[in-house]
C-alpha cells in the first residue's frame, strides 16, 4: 500500500487546487440544472428521459467513490485524480456535442464518473496534509466553498443559456476542468510509488481496505454522522418546496426560503475555523448536534402549535439552526471519517462520500411517503434523521468515556 506524501506545511496553491478539484463535481452538477427544462423540447423526448441526465451523473458521482478512494491510497493521489479529469473532458466534450438525449445521458454519466475522483482525492488529500486543528479548519474551509456552489451553479448556468443556450455551461465545465488538470499536473504532490510487482490485485486491496474500515466502530459512527446530516439536508431540499407551494410561495420566490439552511451552513463553517483551535472534535460535533435538534424540534413545535398561521417563515427562520448546527459538526465528522486509519484515508473518503449520496437519496424518496400540506411531515422526518445523527454521537462517546461537552 502506497504511502502519503511528508506533511510539509501546504502551499495556498496546494489549498485552492484541493478547494478546485472537492467544489468542481457540484458545479458540474448544477451549471446545467437551468437548462433541463428546455432539453425535452430540444430533443424531442419525455421529461422522464431528460431526468436521467441528473440522476446518471449523481448515481455515477456517488457509486464511483468507492473505486476511486481505495484506488487513490494504492497508486497515489494525482495519478488518480488526473485519470478522473480525463474522463471528465471527454464526457464534457461529448456532452457539449451531443445531438441526441442517449449520446447526453451517457455523457453525463461520464461527467459523474469523472468528477468524484476529486470528490475522493480532495478529502484524503486533507488528511495526507493537515493535522489536528487545522484538519478541521480546512474541513470547514471546504464546507463554505461547497456550500456556494450549488446556488452559484445554478445561477451562472442560467445566465449562460440566455445568453448563448443550453451547451455554454458545458463548454464553461471544459474550460474548468482543463485549468484543473494542468493545475493538477503541477501542483499536486507526486510522493507514491508505483505498488511492488507482488502486490495484490486492487480488487482484493479494496475489499480489505474496506474489510479493516468495518472494524472500526468509531470509523462507522464517523460515517453516519456525516451521512444522516447529510439525509436530514435532502429531505429539507425535496420537502420544503412542496410544503412552500402549498403555502402559497412563487416559484420564484422558493428560493429565497430555501437558502435557509446553506446560508446558515456557510455560518457554521466560518464559525468552526474560528473555534477549531478551541475546541475539540467531539466538543464542536456535540454543540453542532444541539443545534439542529433545537432547530428541527422548534420547527415541529411550531407546525404544531401554530397549525393555522402556516407561514414559510415557521420553517425557514428555526431551520436556520441546524443549518448552523450542520456547519459545526461536519468539518469534525469528515475529518474524523479519513483520519482515524490514515493508510486508508482514500478508502474511508469513498464511503463517506457514497454513503452521502445513497443516504441522501434514501431521505429524498422517504419524502414523498408523509403528507406536504404543512409542515408536520416534514419536521418528524428531519426530527428521525436529526436522532440517528444523536445516537451515532453517543456510540462516539462511549468509546471515548468522556462527555461530549
């Protein structure tokens, strides 16, 4: 198994090129989301058709992850990550000639496949790089850019098919990704030997690096903190538009209520760099659970309470909290999921990086099984999910026989 490289203090060029390569899979992701609406029409098909370019490149984005991050600590960092630019160029390049919905599906499927190799490399680069502290500050310096990527995504995206149609944020995501590669190329740190001619086949090397992870309680607890504050995130996406239409919100004015919890989630992370030195991880993952519990459980109160007033402020102003709860806890947990069996930093990026998404997903389907015309619904759902998050910090805890606070 291949070794990280020496924990020399990391260059600003080292840390934007990680901030790039973690912030380039979401803008991928959602450059083209203002454009989907047109694409039926464009090429003549269902909706259900156009729907796959989305669900492709997310299912491709969050199943990968498992390849990469295994692959990463046995061949090394850079190697792996250029392999995932250079198929996301060519699933880029076919996407902005594409002529045909299938030749579009495809080829996002590739954008996915290829952007989660910096989803993988980013986070395992961090624990080769940093330690302590400063682990979770760059954690939470990570969570503020992705935070704005999506809102970001989507807006740029839309202001380039005004102006020069559906295929402009493609050519912008070739143009990005070719910076990021030859950024790559110079920047990061080579420091891996190719694996001895006796070494295992990389299957059988996955299949114990992942094996040695399942060992480790902690590593799992780690994990499904991560991907249930993830889930709890989901829900609130999927859910909270419906529970906003019935109440009366525009479409164009959903946003503005939506925006609740990432903008509160850029707070918390801004916070966490500042307390990071201060506080420990398993102090700043205990207050950030006190906060979305606080949050959740007021926006249930309220639903509740205030059945009749039924207003989007009911959710949008209490979910601010675990919004700001999720910015504390996050930066601790991830650097927690690649810093507990360091060797296999890539591996343990990869499951939390999947677990994420199928959690995410999961939440996103539960959504449709409770009812949307008030707030009830959801807050319970966030409230379950919220819980999980609670026990997994008590499993934490125990193992450490210490309190959270």
């Amino acid at each position: 198994m291949s070794s990280p490289p020496p924990r020399n203090p990391p260059q600003p060029a080292l840390i934007a090129q990680i901030l790039g390569q973690l912030a380039f899979g979401l803008l991928a992701m959602t450059l083209r989301i203002p454009s989907m609406a047109e694409w039926g029409g464009a090429f003549d098909t269902t909706q259900a058709m156009v729907q796959l370019t989305f669900s492709g490149y997310v299912a491709a984005y969050g199943l990968l992850q498992l390849v990469y991050g295994p692959l990463s600590d046995r061949l090394g960092r850079r190697r792996v990550l250029l392999v995932g630019l250079a198929i996301t160029l060519f699933g880029t390049l076919l996407a902005a000639l594409a002529d045909h919905i299938a030749t579009l599906v495809v080829a996002r499927i590739l954008q996915g496949a290829g952007t989660t190799a910096g989803m993988v490399v980013g986070r395992a680069l961090v624990q080769d790089l940093f330690e302590g502290p400063a682990r979770t500050r760059m954690m939470a310096g990570i969570g503020m850019t992705m935070g704005l990527c999506p809102p970001a995504g989507t807006l740029i995206g839309g202001q380039l098919h005004e102006a020069f149609g559906w295929r402009a944020p493609f050519w912008l995501t070739l143009a990005l990704g070719l910076l990021l590669a030859m950024a790559a190329w110079r920047v990061l740190p080579r420091g891996t030997a190719p694996a001895p001619a006796d070494a295992p086949h990389w299957l059988g090397a996955m299949g114990r690096a992942y094996a040695r992870l399942a060992q480790e309680p902690g590593f799992i607890a780690h994990v499904l903190l991560v991907g249930n504050a993830t889930a709890t995130f989901y829900a609130f996406l999927a859910g909270a538009p419906l529970v906003f239409t019935q109440q009366g919100v525009t479409p164009g004015r959903i946003g503005l209520y939506v925006m609740s919890i990432p903008g509160a989630y850029i707070v918390g992370n801004f916070v966490t760099t500042r307390l990071a030195q201060r506080f420990s991880d398993r102090r700043m993952i205990g207050i950030g659970q006190a906060f979305s519990l606080a949050g959740v459980g007021l926006t249930l109160a309220l639903a509740l309470a205030w059945a009749g007033w039924n207003h989007p402020l009911g959710i949008a102003l209490p979910l601010m909290l675990p919004g700001i709860g999720h910015g504390l806890l996050m930066p601790a947990a991830l650097a927690g999921t690649v810093g507990l069996v360091p060797a296999l930093a890539g591996a343990a990026a990869g499951v939390a990086g999947v677990t994420q998404q199928l959690l995410g997903a999961l939440a996103g389907w539960a959504v449709g099984l409770v009812p949307h015309t008030d707030a009830i619904g959801l807050a319970l759902l966030m409230l379950l999910l919220t819980s999980t998050s609670v026990v997994a910090s008590a499993v934490l805890w125990r193992r450490s026989g210490r309190p959270p606070f």
